[in-house]
C-alpha cells in the first residue's frame, strides 16, 4: 500500500524540537503581563495545559473554544491543542456575544477558557449554552465558580500526553467573516499548518531574528508567527496593538521583525513617540491584509525601516506570492510572485488562464491551503472548485511572474485589514422594522484603508434615526462591521436591469472629495 512517509507533518512537534534544541532561549515575551518564558518553559505548561484538560474528561475530538488577547497563554492553549486532539475555536473577541455563542452551537464546544477581561461574555455563553461543561478563567478576576488556568496548570502532570495525532486530524476552526446563516469557518489540519515552516523563509528569517506579533492571534496570520518563532527558536514578543506600546517594545527587546497591516503603519507613523524611538535593531517589516497603499509604503520605508516585504493570499490559502525587498526595487507595485509549493493563476469567468497583462480572477492552492467550508456546501462549491480555491480578487500577471491585485471580485470591505461582508451587515439592516432598503458600501478613509458605510431608504412616513441604528446593529454585530456612517435618502437605490444596486454609483456619491 503505497505512503506519503513514515514520519507525520505535526504542529506539537515544533515545540518539543524547539525545547529540545534551545531549552534555556528565551521563546515567548508576554508584554502584555511582563512574563518571560524560555522554551522549556513553554513545553512544560502546554503539556500541563494538556494534561489538566484531559483530567477534566475532554478528549481528541472534543471541542474546545477560547477568548483570549494577545499573551503568552494563546500559544500554550494552541500547542496544548496540537499535543491533545483537541479541536480548538480561538474566538474574535471583537465579535458580538451572541455572534460567539453562535460560533461555539455550530462547532458543538463543551468547555472554554477565557481571559478575565472578557467575562461579560463568558456569562453570555452560560447563559445561552448549558451544554458548556467547563469555564476556565486566565486572570484573577472574573467568577470564582470557574477554573483558575493557572491552578490548573499547577496540578497537572509535566510529561507529553501520550495520544497518537495524524497530521489529517482537524487542529483548530479558523473563523472568517460570515455572511448568511451558518458562520463561515474551516477545519486547518495539522498538515496544513506544521507545513507553516516555509513562512520564516518568505522574510529571510534566521535564528539571530527577534519577533513582535501585534497581529490578533485568533487569527491565522497572528498564529502563523507564534508557530514560526518556534520553528526557527527565536524570542517571540507578544502584545496587543498600541503604537506606543509597539514603539517601546522594538527598542527595548529590540525587535527586528513585525507583521502588520497598512493601517497599524499609519498609526506607528504618527505616534508622537516615533521621532525619539531607537529603530536601529529593525530590518524588515512585512505587510499583509489589505492592498499597501504608495504613501505608507514610502513612508513606512523612509521612516519605519527600508526593507519591506509584502505577501498575498487568503486565510482559507495561506501565503500564495510574497514580494521581498529586491523584488519591491524592481515591481514597486507588486505584491510578488509565487511563494514555495503554491500555485497562482489568474483566470476569466470560464477558468481559463488569460493573457499576461490581462485582468482576472486570482485561483490558488499550496500545502497550507484547506479545502472546503464547515457545514456551508454552498460557499464550500462556490470557493472550491477544480481543485483550487477562487479568492474572489481581481488580479494580472506581468512577463516576469509578477502579481498586481486589481480589485475585488466580491462584495467585501476591507478596514483596518478586517474583511466585512456587505451582505451580512445588509441582512442585520433589513431586520429593522424602519427600513424599506438599504446598501451598505466601503467608503475610502486614509487611517483604516475603508469604512463601512450604509445608505438607508426608509418606509413612506417612517422617520429613521442613524444614533439608533447604529445602537440597533452593536447589539448584532462586531463593532468593526457596525456602520461608522449612515446617509438616509428618500429616492430609491441605483439598479441594475436585473435589479443588483450599483453600488459603485453610492460610492461616488457618498465619497468625501480629497482634501
């Protein structure tokens, strides 16, 4: 019977090899609580998170989901997932209660761990959820009915879990943002991100490389990093995003490496701390999430640092191209070209492959690439199709095999780096008794790339307030999908003979003219 190898592709193993190899390197920064743990460390209390999980009756398979800031619990709980079988739900904490509570129904969790500072919504959950069997608190605050994590820890067991994992075992549910019924999320195997090794080589990463996640790590980008400082046994500073903050911390643990997106370069660009900041340990800052625009870049490389590396794809994909500094010199507008053992094509509305120079979709698959939609056939048949994923974005090829994103196929706004579907705002709109239609656009805005807007048409006689909207919506969805501007109009919307809102007539429209 013929196998792909005798050894497993394992995410548990990047930190047993890492502990192994530089036991005593310093592995995770917790700014956020000034706690240092080495590499031992590290694999000692994932272990014991493991363990303690396992002591509480939750086995491989069991799910599992967690309400976390950025701190040194997150890779802990993550690895504790990878050495148990456990099927992790790391939650957007800026999502809605109730949009978490929907998440956790949909994927059958039996337990959660919560940071303190979220309790509002774990009492949420108890209240919605009965069959969460488990509560337990990072923090000394929050319910003293629940869990202490780290007296959980303290009373588990040191030693691996012995529990045999395959590297197609389903690892943790990435959640992206959903549109109609069920949420859109996927299953990321242990396959798809132990093979997350290839990311470090992207940016030229070496073990003299010091690391600053400020990317969530509830999210595929902020745990790629967590992973990668790993694999390359490397000192990992963790914190949530704040410019000051970000600027302390590169001097002060000199920080040579950070991800971010264009918006949390515009803000480190005008933090009044930035002009007395030592940035002399940085060599590279990489840019994802949404399309860099030509002022931050040439700002962030006159005044950040010179070397910049940009890469491209979605959650769903992982990297597909990536764009280097030799590689920006020569396509400044480039977001690069194929990245190792992916594969990108841009094709028309048949899939057929066009003509260098020619505008289509942008298709693609590499190892990290997963292949459908939790309990969504629907969107699963629309985004995988043929064996490769359509990202819905618009792009062109050049001679060289260089990238240039175009556009979006698709109706989303992108602000500060978060995708918001039009739809599922629209949706929540429509439930408003007030409302006869609505159309909710990306309006441009210089700090966070779009804002989410929304043009009302009110039903004859009805007066509709956008203060009481906008409270109607907060109570539905996450503040960032939330409306940041309401334009209530007495004519109909522009449409389309087939009846489709022309939006980009609204977005002409509703545009501030540039100062």
């Amino acid at each position: 019977m013929p196998q792909s190898a005798l050894g497993k592709m394992l995410v548990g193993n990047i930190i047993v090899t890492a502990a192994a190899r530089v036991p005593d390197k310093l592995a995770y920064y917790c700014a956020t609580t000034g706690r240092r743990f080495t590499f031992r460390d590290t694999n000692e209390r994932c272990n014991r998170l493991a363990n303690a999980l396992a002591g509480l009756g939750l086995a491989k398979g069991d799910v599992l989901a967690f309400l976390c800031s950025n701190r040194a619990e997150m890779p802990e709980i993550y690895f504790a997932l990878a050495k148990s079988g456990i099927v992790g739900i790391p939650l957007n904490y800026r999502l809605a209660p109730a949009e978490m509570v929907e998440l956790m129904q949909s994927m059958s969790a039996t337990a959660l761990i919560y940071e303190s500072r979220f309790e509002a919504c774990a009492l949420h959950v108890k209240e919605h959820i009965p069959k969460i069997r488990h509560y337990v608190k990072i923090g000394a605050s929050g319910s003293p009915a629940d869990l202490g994590y780290e007296a959980l820890l303290a009373a588990a067991a040191a030693q691996e879990p012995e529990v045999e994992i395959d590297e197609s075992d389903p690892y943790y549910f990435n959640l992206t943002s959903g549109t109609t019924g069920l949420p859109k999320s996927y299953a990321l195997t242990h396959f798809n991100n132990s093979s997350i090794g290839m990311f470090g080589g992207f940016f030229d990463l070496s073990r003299k490389d010091v690391v600053l996640t400020v990317f969530p790590v509830f999210g595929r980008v902020g745990v790629a990093w967590l992973l990668i400082s790993a694999v390359y046994g490397i000192p990992n500073v963790i914190t949530n995003f704040d410019p000051t903050e970000v600027l302390k911390l590169i001097e002060q643990e000199r920080v040579s490496i950070f991800n971010v997106v264009p918006t949390m370069a515009t803000m480190l660009l005008a933090s009044d701390r930035l002009a007395a900041t030592d940035l002399s340990s940085l060599r590279a800052i990489v840019f994802a999430g949404s399309v860099l625009p030509a002022t931050v870049r040439e700002q962030s490389m006159a005044r950040l640092c010179p070397d910049i590396y940009e890469y491209y794809g979605m959650q769903e994909t992982g990297t597909l191209v990536y764009s280097t500094p030799e590689d920006r010199a020569m396509r400044m507008e480039s977001v690069g070209r194929a990245s190792l053992f992916a594969e990108v094509k841009v094709v028309d509305s048949q899939g057929r492959a066009v003509a260098v120079g020619e505008i289509g979709e942008i298709i693609g698959r590499s190892p990290n690439t997963v292949t459908s939609y939790f309990q969504n056939p629907a969107k699963s048949e629309e985004t995988f199709r043929d064996g490769w994923v359509h990202t819905g974005d618009l792009g062109s090829f050049d001679g060289d095999g260089f990238l240039y994103i175009r556009g979006r196929k698709k109706d989303m706004i992108i602000t500060g780096g978060q995708n918001v579907h039009a739809a599922e705002v629209e949706e929540t709109l429509f439930r408003h008794e007030a409302i006869a239609d609505c159309a909710v656009i990306g309006l441009p805005d210089t700090l966070w790339g779009e804002q989410v807007a929304a043009v009302i048409v009110a039903k004859p006689g009805v007066c509709v307030d956008a203060d009481a909207l906008q409270a109607f919506c907060r109570e539905r969805l996450a503040g960032f999908k939330t409306p940041k501007k309401w334009f209530i109009r007495n004519e109909t919307l522009p449409r389309t003979a087939t009846g489709k809102v022309q939006k980009f007539l609204l977005v002409e429209k509703y545009s501030e003219p540039p100062s």
